[in-house]
C-alpha cells in the first residue's frame, strides 16, 4: 500500500491523507498528530469518538507541532480551547508576538492575573528590541567614520596624483601614507584594462575587508535592517 510506503519514508502528512481516503481512520490519526494538520487531525478524532481527555492530549501534541514551527495563533487556539490551558495559550501567543489575541484570551478567560505575564513578556521584548537598536547604531556610527576617513583620502587622491600606487594610502583607516612615485609612459600604456580598474577600486576601499567602504555600509544597513526595525 502506498500510504504505508510513504509514512516509513516520514512524509506523514501525505500518508495520512492517503490512509484517511482509505478510511483506514487509526491509521491516519496516527500519522497525523505528527504534522500540523490540526482540522484535520481533529476532525478524524472526532469520527473515531475519541474520549475527552485523548482528544485534550490529541489537540496538546498538534499545538507542540504548531508551536515548534512558528504556528502560534493557531497553537495557542489548542492550548485554550481543546485542552483548557489558557495559561500557555498566553505564554506561546507572547513568544509570537501575538500579544493583543494574549490579552483577548485574559479577557476571555477573565483572567485578570494573565495580564502581567503579557507585560512582563512585552517588556522583555521591548528591551531585547531596543538593544539590537543600540547595537545597529554603534555599528553605522563606526562605519560612517571610516567612509569620512575614506573620502579624506579620496579627496587626497584627486590632488594630480591618479597614476600613483594608493595601496598603501588606503590599506589602513588610522593614517595616511603617501609615497612619491614615477611612472614612465611606457609602464602605464603596459598596465592592462583589469589593472586600472583594480588600482581605481583600491582607491576607495579599506582593507577590512575589500569592497568599498560605501558599499559595505550600505550593505551592513541592508543585513541588519536598521531602517525597518521597529522602535
């Protein structure tokens, strides 16, 4: 039978819609409280007639799915509904973020107490939120340092002196070392295409790292996001 192939190669969730056409029920059911099928698996919980406390512990194995996979809204419908645990249908819709449907279940409960779980969990988040903030902006002051001290240098190289060698010049962000040098014409008309964009792009870059300084901190913004976190 196929529906057997596939649970011993683990995709449950096929398998148990496969066994559930079949109406193997038992089957199914057994694959399914291993997936985030939670209607699903309720639901032939159901046509079996499974007594009160196996569909509670049913409904507490899909909401643990749900829960470890970033379904919290639905998780925390488990916990309160099926399993009559409003406490952890707060905690997870807190670890979600979810924190307005946390106070909806308070309410609901009329569980005043719960309230200050959601505060806590808010507060937590709002500092943990506000020293990634921190720590972004520590980073773009550093990095927009260094591109002033690259512009100085940029600015340094426009003085007439384009055919010398800056490697060194811009090799570190602490000091500026000029080196006097003379090309003849016969090296220059020898360096290659490649060569002149290389000795350009050294021009601008700071060796920690080698792209630009300009492009590595707008990339540093990009990664950490700085413009759309949330304050």
């Amino acid at each position: 039978m196929f529906a057997v192939l596939l649970k011993g190669k683990g995709q449950m969730e096929e398998a148990g819609v496969l066994f559930g056409q079949c109406t193997e029920l038992k089957e199914c059911l057994e694959c399914l409280r291993l997936t985030k099928l939670s209607h699903l698996a309720l639901s032939v919980g159901a046509q079996l007639n499974l007594p009160p406390d196996q569909m509670s512990g049913l409904a507490e194995q899909l909401a643990d799915n749900l829960r470890r996979d970033g379904g919290h809204r639905e998780a925390a419908r488990l916990y309160d509904r099926y399993c009559d645990n409003a406490d952890e249908a707060v905690e997870v819709l807190c670890e979600g973020g979810l924190y307005s449907d946390a106070l909806e279940v308070s309410q609901t409960r009329k569980r005043v107490d719960l309230i200050s779980n959601i505060m806590s969990s808010l507060k937590l988040e709002s500092e943990q939120t506000y020293s990634l903030l921190v720590e972004k902006k520590e980073l773009a002051e550093k990095l927009s340092a260094r591109i002033v001290v690259v512009m100085e240098k940029r600015s340094l190289v426009g003085t007439g002196f384009e055919d010398m060698d800056h490697s060194d010049l811009y090799s570190d962000t602490t000091s500026v070392t000029a080196t006097s040098h003379t090309s003849s014409s016969s090296r220059r008309s020898a360096k290659s295409a490649k060569g002149r964009k290389k000795a350009e792009m050294k021009k601008y870059s700071l060796k920690e790292g080698v792209d630009s300084s300009i492009s590595l901190f707008r990339r540093h913004l990009k990664d950490h996001d700085v413009c759309n976190t949330p304050i």
